[in-house]
C-alpha cells in the first residue's frame, strides 16, 4: 500500500485530499501538524499524525526516510523561502535513496512530489491560457500578480528535481466552497455590513471587469488524488508534468453581488480596484480563462461540481457561515 505525506493536512485542501485517500482504501496516509490539537484531529481521522512545521522539518524529514513514505504532497501554501528548502529537502532523501539502491545493487522507486502552485500564475489576460504555455518570462502572455510572482521560477525548480524525485506540478484556480477559506476576508465583510443594517454601497477592492478561473474544492481534491494515482506512471515518459484544474470562468462583480445577497445584505456592491499595496485582492482580479483537457485526458480528472459558484451561492454562503459559527 502506497505511502503518502501530505504538508497542509489540516488546510483547506489537504484535510479533504487526506479523507478521500483514505476512502479510496488504497493508501496509507500521513499528515504534517503544527500542534497537538491538529494532530488530535487528524488521528480522529484516521491520518496518522506527524507534529512539525514547514520551518520544523526535522520529524516529518525522518519519518519520510523512516517509513520509506513514497510521495510527499505539499499543499501547505507556504512562502519562497520555506518552499526552496524544502525542495532542497526533499532532493537531498530522494538523492540517498537513490545511492541505497545503488549501493544494494537494486532498481527502485523515486521519492514522489507533487506541489500545488495555481493558475493566477498564468496573469490577468481575456486570451484562452493551458498548461503548457510558458508562464514568468518575457515571452509568455502576461505576468503572474505579485502575490505569486515567485511561483513560475519555483515550479521550474521542482521539474528540474526529476533527476532525483519523480515531480509533478498541480495548479489549481481559485477554490471555493464549503468554508471557502480564501473568500473568508470578502464574505466577513459583507456579513458585517449585514449585520449592521447597511443599506449603502460597500466597495470591494477586486477590478470591475476581473473573470477568475473556479473550481469547487471537491473538484479540487480529485485533481490531487488523481495526480497521486498517475505520478509515477507519468514520471519519466516525456509528458510534461504540469496539470491546470479549472472549471468555469466567472465575472468577480456577479459572485460579488450574489454572496451579497445570500449573506443579506441590503445595499449596493460596487468593485473599485486593489490598493496598490493589497496584493491579496490583486490576485482576486486575476482573469485566467484557462483549460484543463490535459488533466482530464492525462490524469483522469472528472470534475463534477461544475455549475459555477455564482450559481451555487446560496449554498456556498451558508456552509461559510457555518463555518463561522464553530
């Protein structure tokens, strides 16, 4: 049986991709927790708990050498700086377990990785984008936000480590549904103005005319668990181990309107663009009209909340007020 560590198994993708491992019944999953309180509720999960950190490497490095754990799966979200020695991490036990094979005169199997970068790498552009256009240099067709201006030079670090680690590259577009982690600070706003009684209009710093790339998080943790299933037989054939996951391509000022009027609020909603200094939001107003066929076709992606968060609103409101209420 397979495996697998997951860094962000309490996150917003993690902790799903955790559960349908399991459901599958095909792996043996591990789960990086910052506290004790996190790991208590990936135990009650059924994921076995490793306490660590991103910048605490030291338990969940030995447990992958330890345990022989087969594929690492990072989608902690973390910064450059922890990324990169990461990465170098990971290089240097997928490099010793390369020579113990050499040493024993075996052939084995590399150390897997898939990290999840995103598709606001791609930049703001009405043009179609796929996963294999160039994305970070002067020839692509738009530049990544600086909120994720670091990630193409990442993502081609990672590729580069196929010498010792088999790599793969998943980006997911923007994420919503059920706590819609991501949309949190933007929901919190218009129900606080709910609350309140407001009945002027509330500006949301995203650019009037942005379409962000969607996909609903159960669709975004099949494209993971699929990604998991083809790693290795994809590794080494030549297919260039880059997947975009996205399902609809949605006007920001209509999912504005309707989180407002499902959360209940009265007034008006009126798009004004980022501060300069609001990278977040930035990234928000990203229009990425993107294409998945390649993980469809390669990995057996079958995406099947599909309708559209705008359509699917009301329910996304209240499982984030739910959220809220915990």
């Amino acid at each position: 049986m397979p495996k697998v560590l997951i860094l962000g198994a309490t996150g917003y993708v993690g902790f799903g991709l955790a559960q349908a491992l399991l459901r599958s019944g095909d792996y043996r999953v591990y789960g990086l927790a910052r506290t004790a309180e996190k790991a208590k509720l990936l135990a009650k999960a059924e994921v076995i708990p490793v306490l660590g950190s991103t910048t605490d490497t030291a338990a969940y490095l030995s447990l992958i050498e330890s345990e022989h754990i087969d594929i690492v799966i990072d989608v902690a979200g973390v910064s450059l700086p922890e990324s990169t020695q990461m990465l170098s991490d990971l290089r240097s036990i997928g490099s010793s377990r390369l020579a113990s094979y050499t040493t024993h005169g075996v052939r084995g199997s590399k150390l897997g990785f898939i990290y999840c970068s995103g598709m606001w790498v791609h930049g703001s552009s009405d043009s179609h984008v796929d996963d294999l256009l160039p994305i970070g240099i002067a020839t692509a067709p738009s530049q990544p936000p600086r909120f994720v201006a670091w990630r193409p030079a990442h993502e081609q670090a990672v590729l580069a480590s196929s010498d010792v680690l088999d790599t793969m590259v998943v980006r997911p577009s923007l994420i919503y549904g059920r706590e819609s982690a991501v949309w949190g600070v933007y929901f919190t706003a218009i129900h606080e103005a709910a609350k309140a009684g407001r009945t002027n209009t509330l500006q949301m710093p995203f650019v009037p005319t942005a379409r962000p790339g969607l996909t609903h998080i159960d669709d975004v943790v099949s494209v993971f668990h699929a990604a998991i299933e083809k790693l290795h037989l994809i590794a080494g054939t030549g297919v260039y181990p880059v997947f975009d996951a996205v399902t609809t391509w949605e006007r920001m000022d209509d999912i504005m309107k309707a989180a407002a009027k499902a959360l209940g609020f009265k007034g008006e909603i009126e798009l004004v663009g980022p501060k300069d200094d609001d990278l977040y939001a930035e990234a928000f107003s990203t229009s990425v009209w993107g294409d998945a066929s390649r993980s469809r076709t390669l990995l057996g992606w079958e995406p099947k909340r599909v309708g559209g968060m705008e359509q699917s609103m009301e329910v996304c409101a209240r499982a984030w007020l739910a959220t809220q209420a915990q």
